[in-house]
C-alpha cells in the first residue's frame, strides 16, 4: 500500500510535472491529494499531474519517490492504470 511519486520531467505552463499515483486504491490517493492540498483538477483518471515545486514536501508527507517506469509497473501490477487508448 503505498502513494508513488516519480520525477518531474514533464513541460507544461512553464515548469516540470511529476505524475502522483497509489498502487492500491483510487480513494487512498484522492486522500492522500486532499490532505497535502492537491487541487482535484490535477487529477487524470488513474493519476495526479503535480509540479516539481510540490515534489518534496509530498515525498515528506509519505509519498515514495520511484522512477517513471517503476511508477507505470506498479500502476498497471495494481489493475489501476488507464490506457491510453481508453482515455
């Protein structure tokens, strides 16, 4: 059970994003965006878009900071991943 954050790589409106992700339940990371004051329009399907400013003070409230494509395996390994195409 855990909330997953990867790196801020991801250009738009003028500053890198960060995808914030659980690899349990969508409800365990609309609790975890609530608490730490992530805005529900940062929301997209199966994950949050967060900016490179909030990625350590996430990562301090317990968020675990893994790699991209660790991010995706475990998104997918937990049945919670959007495809592309469904999007």
């Amino acid at each position: 059970m855990a909330i997953l954050i990867d790196d801020a790589r991801w250009p738009a409106h003028g500053t890198l994003w960060a995808h914030l992700v659980s690899d349990t339940s969508i409800e365990e990371l609309h609790a975890f965006a609530r608490v730490n004051g992530i805005n529900a329009r940062a929301f997209d399907l199966d994950h949050y878009d967060v900016p490179a400013r909030a990625h350590d003070r996430l990562v301090a409230a317990g968020a675990e900071h893994v790699s991209g494509h660790e991010l995706v395996r475990r998104l997918i390994a937990s049945g919670l991943r959007v495809r592309a195409k469904d999007r």
